[in-house]
C-alpha cells in the first residue's frame, strides 16, 4: 500500500529545483512512474513529498545536429526515441532498443531520465548510452555538471546525482566513421528486463580491415552496467574474426560479476554473456563494414 503523500506539481526546472532543495531527503522525484510506483507500492520507497517533473517541457526533445550528434532530454519517453526520425541519422540501435524495452504502455509514459536515474542493472538504455560514449547533465541550483554515463551509475540503483539534483539531459555523440553499434538483451518473457544483457560499439580503420576501436558493454552481469575491457583489448587493434569474438566473449564472461537470482544462476548469465558478446559483436562489425 502507498503512503500518504504531499504532491507537489512545479512547473518550470526552476520551480522543481528549489522545491528539491527544500525538501531534500522527505521528497521524491516522479517522472513517468513506471518504477518509482513499483518502488512506493511494495513500501520500499515513502517520501513525503513527491515532486511530479512530468510536466517539465522544456526536458522533453529530441534534438539532432551532424557535428554535435544528439540530445535528449530527460523526460522525453521511451515511445518517442523508438519512433524519432532523428535515430535514422547514425543512432538507431537507440530506437532498436527502445523497441525492445517493456510494452508499448510503458514505452509510452516512462522516460529515458527515469530509467537512467532509477539504476536498475538490467535496465536497457544504460549499457547502449555506453557504448555510444553519451556524456549526461544534471542540474541543481548551485549549477549544471557533465559526466559520462559511465561514470552515472555508482552502484545498485545508486547514482552520481546529489540530493537536490535533476538529470536534465543526455548528449550522444556522432559516431566516427565505420562504426556499427548492436544491442541485444535475453530475457524470458518478452517486453520483460534482461536477463542479461550486451552492447558493443566497434570502430574499423579506413580500409575497414582492422578494429581502432570498440566498447563491450554488459547489463545485469553487476551491481551497475560495466565495461568488459579485458575483452575489448582483446579486439582492438585486430582483423575481427569469428574466433576472435569468440575469445572476447571467453573474457568478458569471466569479467561479469553476475549474482544467481530468480531469473538465472550465476552460471547460466556468464554462459549468456559469452555467447551474446560474440554474436552481438559480429553485428556491430557487419555494420561498421556498412558505415
Ligand atoms: C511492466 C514493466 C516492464 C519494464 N520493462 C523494462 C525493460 O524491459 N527494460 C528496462 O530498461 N526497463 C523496464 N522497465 C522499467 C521502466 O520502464 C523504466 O525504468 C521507466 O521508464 C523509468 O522512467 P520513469 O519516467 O517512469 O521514471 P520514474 O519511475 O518516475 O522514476 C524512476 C527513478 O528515477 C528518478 N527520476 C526520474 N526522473 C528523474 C530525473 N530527470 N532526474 C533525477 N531523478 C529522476 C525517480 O526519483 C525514481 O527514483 C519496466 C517497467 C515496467 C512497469
């Protein structure tokens, strides 16, 4: 059952920062709902105020620019990435995962703010945020800060946000040339979290021969999404073979730090991890052949 609470409706970024800043630990923020509810439902999360951003517009766009690359704003939903026009021009593994995460409903009124901030390990958009190299800004009345989504999450549905801090936006680079990116998640249940999940983002030199340079990116192998860089060693600066991936994915299952749950045993998630490493690499490497 929820508590009861004080809801409280600002109206410009401003209005929620200072309501933030007075309420700090007794207030919540609420975006689309669709985890924090879940949270307030089984009582594991009881502010006393809850601050709906939802209304926020000047959070929701999408913005695409050839040099700058791409930024959204935080409570734009999952619904219109997966739909946006501006993924055709170089991003559209966003929209590729997007389509993936849950059902349309909750595509639909939950956002890639409330999914980065919530920290869930196998969230979707983290781990392709990754490997695209995204940077983020939060925001707080002492200021903005910029840091790569890498270094966001810090722990298990903990994050580098500050109390009083909102995440305002997500900037995504454009990809150097002959750069594919691929994602995938296996999960039991379709439109369900991952089980595990893998993106790798892989740059060929011009000849489109050798690999310059790649990300391996796992989700719900660790307490946070986490590069597997002994394995993206292990490709870089190499003609990518099919051996090659499979050694990758050797590596990369024994640098996850998976933890054996309801959904899978420790041991059947490094079995996934090195399997999807190696198949979602030899996509991402078919695209940069194609870029
Ligand atoms: C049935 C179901 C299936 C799902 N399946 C998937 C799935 O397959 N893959 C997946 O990745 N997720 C999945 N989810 C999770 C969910 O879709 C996302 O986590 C959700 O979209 C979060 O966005 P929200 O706007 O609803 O955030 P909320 O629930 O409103 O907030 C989540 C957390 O983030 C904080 N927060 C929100 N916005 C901000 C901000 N701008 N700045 C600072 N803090 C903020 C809140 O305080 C809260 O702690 C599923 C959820 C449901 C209900």
């Amino acid at each position: 059952m929820i508590r009861d609470f004080e809801y409280l409706s600002p109206k410009t970024l401003e209005q929620a920062l200072t309501l933030l800043d007075k309420y700090r630990d007794e207030c919540k923020v609420i975006a689309g709902g669709q985890s924090l509810l879940v949270l307030m439902r089984h009582g594991l999360v009881a502010p006393q105020y809850l601050v709906d951003i939802k209304g926020l517009t000047e959070l929701n766009y999408i913005k695409s620019d050839a040099k700058a690359g791409l930024r959204i704003g935080a409570l734009t939903t999952h619904r219109a990435i997966e739909l946006s026009p501006a993924m055709k021009n170089g991003f559209s593994i966003l929209a590729e995962m997007e389509h993936r995460l849950a059902s349309v409903q909750t595509r639909n009124w939950g956002t890639i703010g409330g999914n980065v901030c919530h920290a869930e390990p196998a969230g979707d958009p983290t781990p392709v945020l990754i490997a695209l190299k995204a940077t983020l800004t939060t925001a707080g009345l002492k200021g903005k800060r910029n840091m790569p989504v890498e270094n966001f999450c810090v722990d298990f549905f903990e994050t580098a946000l500050q109390p009083g801090e909102l995440l305002v936006e997500i900037q995504v680079p454009p990809a150097p040339p002959h750069t594919g990116t691929g994602y995938t998640k296996f999960n039991i249940i379709e439109c369900d979290q991952a089980t595990v999940g893998v993106a790798v983002s892989m740059t060929l030199d011009s000849g489109k021969e050798t690999c310059k340079d790649c990300r391996i990116v796992l989700g719900a192998c660790a307490p946070t999404p986490i590069r597997s860089k002994r394995a993206e060693e292990v490709l870089r600066g190499k003609k990518i073979t099919s051996d090659l991936l499979k050694e990758a994915g050797q590596i990369a299952s024994q640098e996850a730090e998976p933890i054996s749950d309801i959904s899978a045993s420790e041991e059947y998630r490094r079995e996934l991890v090195q399997v999807l490493v190696a198949r979602v690499g030899s996509q991402a490497l078919a695209r940069a052949k194609q870029g």
